[in-house]
C-alpha cells in the first residue's frame, strides 16, 4: 500500500445529530442563496419537522421550488425531466433530503444546472466543465452514503443496466445526519439500505484500492453495522441503532470516495438494470457468495473483518475465520429477512448467460476485486444465487 497515492475528497462541513436538519435554514442563509430547489422523498414531507421545515423556508426565501415525485432507482430520461422543470427558475441551491436516488438525482440535476452540453449524455463526464450550483444532502435511509461520495446511480433503460457515474463536482458541500429523518423507515428498506452499506464498508476494505484512509472507515462500518442492524430493524424507533446505522452509511460513503466497490456490485448491477432489484436487495444476495469467492485472496483482512463483525477468532486458522465470516454474513442476511436467492424476483438458469456477459462489461468495479473474475466465474457465482 506505501507504493501508492491516494485521496480523499469529502463535503467541506458535516453537522449530525438528532434535530440537525434545524440548520438548513442558517445553511442556506449563510450561502447568500434565495431561490431554493428542494428535492425531498414524499414520505418525509409527511413528518412534522420537515412539514414545519418547508413552512419557514417558503417564508424566508425569496423562491422554494419543490421536487417530490423522484422515483426510485431512477431513470436517465426521468433525471432529465426533473431538471426541464427546474432549470427555468434560477435555482441558487439544492437541498436533497431523501434516500439515494433522490440524492443521486439531485447531485446529477445540479451538475446540469450549471454544465447544459451535460444533457446530451449523462454518462459522458467530460461534458462537466464546472461545478454545479451547491447542494446539501440529508440522507433519510442509512444506506447509499450517497451524501459524501462523488457517485450517482443511474438506470439506463436502453442499456438495460444501471451505471455508477462518477465525478468530483457530483459532491455535496455539506450534509446533515440526522438520525429523527430515518425513523420512519418501513424495516425492508432499513434492511435493504444497511446491506447496501454493509457491501460498501467490506468491498472498500478488500478492494484493490484499498488504503489507510479507507481502512479507517470501512472496518468501523463494518463494525456499527453488524452491531446495530439488527436493533433498527427490529426495533425501528430506537434512536442511538438509527444513528449508528447513519453514521456506519456516511462512513461507507467515506471509503467509496477514496476507494471502490469490487464484484458484489459488478454483479448487482445488472440485477437492478434488467429485473428492477432493489439496489441494496441485489448486492445483500450476492455479498456472501463473493466473499466466499474472494477469500483466499484477501489474506489477514479477514482476520479484521471477523473482529469488527464480533466473531471469536481465537484458536481459527484463517481458512476457518473466512468461513466464519461468510456464515455471519449469511445470518445477518436471513435475520432481517433478505430472500436467498433470485429465484424470489423471477430469475432462472436461462437468464444467466445474458446476466454475466453485462456484469463483466462493469470492468470499473471487476479490475479492483481482490482476485481475478472470469466469465466462467461470474456465471458460477449467479448459478449459486438462484
């Protein structure tokens, strides 16, 4: 690892805490913005202390322009007609207050406010030439990290895949955790979306990227995570499990921007891009069965992974400890009830081909496994899914 360079980019201010979202007024204010997009999940509007939120921003603020309807796992043309409502109105800045794919939509829709060649295809970065107008996102799922990484998740329908397209002005300039914005979460979702950061905390660990920055962040995601899962989904209004699960989904978000994700979501894609997985769903499926792939490639991290998920690894060689941990992370999966296999979304042995043959075009992501995947590898792995 001394051998290579490394960075790390993250939003300039990070305010968490029960209540935080209280400072998005003095955010903004202080930002010298009038004219507000805010782009926010329906559900949350609901809650009272955004209800009143929104209130006082339509009182202090010269224009508030309210974007609701963000679909999830959104698609590239439905990015699109987001920003052709908005990009009349003089938006000064975004706030995103929402789940990931209101926070990908929103960092992608702020990039084209500023960059209008963008448009033309959103996969192509080079069209970004200057930052976008300045966004903060409050995450209300404990999940994508999406608040502090330069990634935004895209479907493309005539690809039938989706795309992780990645810049540095894709990054918010500040976020606000606040713990009281995910309590309303149904338990699938805060099942799905801490699986999401769970794969983020443990792909950024074992990735060929890996680095002491990331490290740091990834083994207490891990930790927090294998922790207090349970607990919110169990038990979704017990505040300090939310907040450790934000925190845990902001740290996996940490590692992705100065690391990267491996096969788990090499695999995954496709999975969301053909069949519309859920996004955290598709990644919890797969993410034992890669880690039994990877194991014998990823050495004495195996021995910290298994400390940060709780697992005794006295008197365990370190065959055993991988075992170990594969079998913790397939009870982890079975205890907030994530099906097994794909066979559940309506996926059989003749979509397997086609399946494969996309995943390994994710070269991005299949570069920085930790062991070499073939063709024949993937198929196999999607072959132990069904």
């Amino acid at each position: 690892m001394g051998n290579k360079q490394y960075e790390l980019k993250i939003p300039s201010n990070v305010i968490c805490g029960c209540g935080s979202i209280k400072e998005l007024i003095k955010i903004i204010q202080k930002a010298k913005a009038t004219r507000i997009g805010l782009f926010v999940d329906p559900a949350i509007l609901k809650l009272n202390i955004v209800n009143d939120l929104l209130q006082q921003l339509e009182s202090k603020f010269e224009r508030v322009v309210v974007i609701d309807n963000i679909k999830s796992e959104p698609e590239d043309w439905q990015v699109k007609n987001v920003y052709h409502k908005i990009k009349e109105k003089e938006i000064e800045l975004i706030a995103a207050i929402g789940g990931g794919s209101v926070m990908d939509t929103a960092k992608i829709v702020a990039v084209m406010l500023t960059n209008i060649r963008y448009e033309n295809d959103l996969t192509d970065t080079t069209l970004i030439e200057k930052p976008g107008v300045p966004l903060v996102a409050v995450p209300t799922s404990s999940g994508t990290g999406s608040e502090v990484t330069p990634n935004s998740i895209i479907l493309f329908p005539d690809k039938k895949i989706k795309i992780g397209v990645v810049h540095e002005f894709f990054l918010p300039l500040q976020v606000i955790l606040d713990p009281e914005l995910t309590i309303s979460l149904p338990p699938s979702v805060t099942a799905a979306t801490g699986l999401d950061a769970f794969c983020h905390s443990i792909e950024t660990y074992i990735s060929k990227k890996s680095n002491y920055i990331c490290e740091m962040f990834s083994l207490q995601g891990i930790k927090l995570i294998s922790e207090n899962l349970r607990e919110a989904y169990t038990n979704g209004n017990n505040i300090e499990a939310r907040e450790k699960m934000l925190l845990a989904a902001f740290y996996g978000g940490v590692a992705i921007s100065c690391s990267s994700t491996v096969a788990v979501h090499a695999l995954s894609y496709p999975l969301g891009g053909r069949y519309r997985i859920p996004h955290g769903v598709s990644n919890a499926i797969l993410l034992p069965h890669v880690m039994k792939y990877n194991m014998d490639s990823i050495g004495e991290k195996a021995v910290f992974i298994a400390e940060a998920m709780g697992i005794d690894v006295s008197n365990l060689s370190q065959e055993q400890i991988g075992a170990k941990v594969v079998e913790e992370i397939f009870r982890l999966t079975e205890d907030v009830n994530i099906p097994s296999n794909l066979k559940h979304f309506g996926i059989n042995s003749a979509d397997i081909t086609l399946l494969a043959n996309s995943a390994s075009q994710v070269t991005r992501l299949l570069d920085q496994n930790p062991k070499k995947m073939s063709l024949d590898d993937i198929t196999a792995i999607y072959g132990q899914v069904l």
